[in-house]
C-alpha cells in the first residue's frame, strides 16, 4: 500500500461526527507538523499554514472533518438507545447498519433496528421507516447495563464501514468520504508543496461542523483572513443506474469536478475561469457538476467581510450520506495535482487580475 492510499485508508477509518472531530484533528496535525505550522481556531478547525516565498497572497484550502453520525439522546428501560441525527440522512440507507457507539468506557458496537416488517400492516410496510421510529440495538437488557457498558446520552455515534479497495483497486469504499477526501488533498497538497516553490502563502484547513451548519468555515474563515478560497468536497457521481446525466454530471475515473453552482454559493467566474485554464495548460481532466440543494464551506467563505473569490473542487463520490461511499484514485489525484498547479500560479498579480473588474 503506498503512502497516499495508507493516508486515504486511515483518515476514512477514523471516528468524526460533526462536533467530535477531535481524533481526525489529532491525525492531522501529527501528518501535518513537519510540512506546516498548524494551529487551530476556538471551534476546533485545525488551520495548516505552509509559508511560501511571499506572506501573501493567502489561499485557503478547506476540507471539513466531520461525518454525518448521530448522538445517543435518550436510553429505554430496555437498554435500547435513541438518537438524534448529525447530518443529513436518508431513511432508506440506515436500518440494519452496523454502528459504534464513542462512550468513556470505550467502543461500544451496536446495530440499528425498528419494529419487524412481519408485524407490519400491509400499507406500513410500503412505508420508509421514520428516523424517529428507529432505535440502536446494543446487545444491553436493561437501561442499568447500558450504562454500566459506559453509554450516557450525548455520545456520539460513528457509521461502521470500513476501508477497503475494491477488486478494481483504483476503486477505493470506505465511509466519511464526505468529507476527508478534503482533508486528504490539503494534506497531500501541502506535502507536495514541500517540494515546490509558490509565491504565497497556503492555508490548508480541516473545518468542524460543516455537516450541521458550515459552522467551522465561519470561524476559520476568520481567522485565516484569505485572498482566494477553495473548498475541497466529494461530488455526486451521477454514473450509476437510474440517473440521468443532467441530474448529476460526474463520474468516476474522469477527473476533478467544479461546482457550477449550489445553495450556498454562486462561484466566483474569474476565478471559475482562472482554474479551468489552468487544469487544461497542465492536462489535468476536470468535470462540471450543479446541485440545486446542498451547500459547502465555500458557501461561508466567500462571504467574509467584504468577498472572498471562492471555488469548489471536488471529488466524485458514489452513495455519500450513508455507512458507505465509492471514490476513484485517479479524481483524487487529479484534485491534488490541480492543486498544486494553482499553488504554483497564483501571486500577487494573478489574484489582482481575478479580482479586477
């Protein structure tokens, strides 16, 4: 296993619900030491500063740690446990899933169910279950040895899914791609930028709690006070059965995707334009995505005081917001070189240009 796929491995393994991302904070700042100088914001957004030959321009490359999870909220007098979601999830895509409960006393595995289709009235059982019916299974038979195995509420809850290359290795499944497939391209980005001269200054950045709310792009944002910025997200992969291509552009195998546009943002078109030029000068394939729903990091940062030029590059992933994702080696690559091309090309004239009228 080679070194990029080792990081790809780890930090899809890693335990991060939005509001506990403490562990992939750890991880990358003990990746990140020997490449930048890493602090981190009052929220818990870990902030990577690779100084270049000029303290400014300054670009800021986000990705957020967290994963959609769920918190323990309540705990039966039959030991069973209720949750509230972190995060969007879709109903269909979460009953009978393994998950591991985070409590002061260790992992706790569990499993989630609800009440037995064979039990169901005809019409129920054409019905999606609702979040509020389901329930985590933890082998406990009473509330008292519930909590005697550690588990009060609050505690997070962590999909369990984990890493594995598929038969095609390029094919890589895992959870929490959404989002540290970001994380992963700051940090390779930053370790190749070890190698590189860049006339500015990077910022990469790890946010919290973009899963509920943008909410560590909003501080962060502030704290790196940047030129230019780039969230680095998953794409959806509109490549498998039943999509038609207008709804989801991006497919796996293809290259880095730029989002046209979401809820949360409108993309700067110099800058838009700045990074298509630049990934066709070095022969970096790219693909064009748009989502009516959802919005990203870059949804905060370009509105910090008065704009910020901001962009999102991503990933294609298959089946984000479930146990389990697709993404291709090759798009994540692809994302790390463009990076790395853009780190290269924009100084202090090139940000003046895309900021000019």
């Amino acid at each position: 296993m080679d070194e990029r796929l080792k990081l790809l491995k780890e930090i899809s393994d890693l335990p991060g619900v939005s509001g506990f991302e403490d562990e992939v904070r750890k991880y990358i700042r003990a990746n990140m030491e020997g490449f930048a100088e890493v602090s981190k914001d009052n929220l818990g957004s870990i902030i990577c500063r690779k100084q270049g030959s000029d303290d400014s321009p300054k670009i800021m490359i986000a990705g957020h740690m967290d994963e959609i999870g769920m918190m323990v909220t309540y705990i039966t007098k039959e030991g069973f446990l209720k949750f509230q979601t972190l995060g969007g999830w879709w109903e269909q895509v979460m009953l009978a899933q393994r998950v591991v409960v985070k409590t002061s006393k260790g992992d706790v595995p569990g499993l989630i169910g609800s009440k037995p289709p064979h039990i169901l009235k005809s019409d129920e059982r054409k019905k999606v279950t609702e979040k509020d019916q389901m329930f985590i299974d933890i082998g406990a038979s009473n509330k008292e040895e519930a909590e005697s195995m550690g588990v009060m509420p609050g505690d997070p809850v962590i999909p369990y899914s984990p890493f594995q290359q598929m038969k095609n290795p390029k094919y890589l499944m895992g959870k929490a791609w959404d989002n540290r497939v970001g994380c992963a391209i700051f940090m390779e980005v930053i370790k190749e930028l070890s190698k590189e001269d860049h006339p500015n200054t990077i910022y990469g950045v790890g946010t919290v709690q973009e899963e509920v709310g943008l909410r560590g792009a909003t501080t962060s944002v502030a704290a790196v006070e940047p030129d230019i910025g780039f969230a680095l997200e998953v794409d959806i992969a509109g490549d498998t059965p039943g999509v038609q291509e207008f709804e989801a552009q991006a497919k796996l195998g293809r290259g880095p995707s730029i989002l046209l546009y979401d809820s949360s943002m409108v993309p700067h078109r110099k800058l838009r334009d700045f990074v298509i030029q630049t990934a066709k000068d070095a022969g970096i394939p790219i693909q064009f995505n748009a989502m009516a729903g959802g919005g990203t990091d870059a949804g905060r940062i370009h509105v910090y005081r008065t704009g910020v030029p901001s962009l999102v590059i991503g990933v294609p992933a298959r089946y984000i917001h479930s146990h389990t994702g697709i993404i291709h080696r090759d798009d994540f690559d692809g994302a790390v070189a463009l990076l790395v091309e853009l780190a290269k090309l924009l100084d202090k004239d090139a940000v003046e240009e895309i900021k000019a009228d």
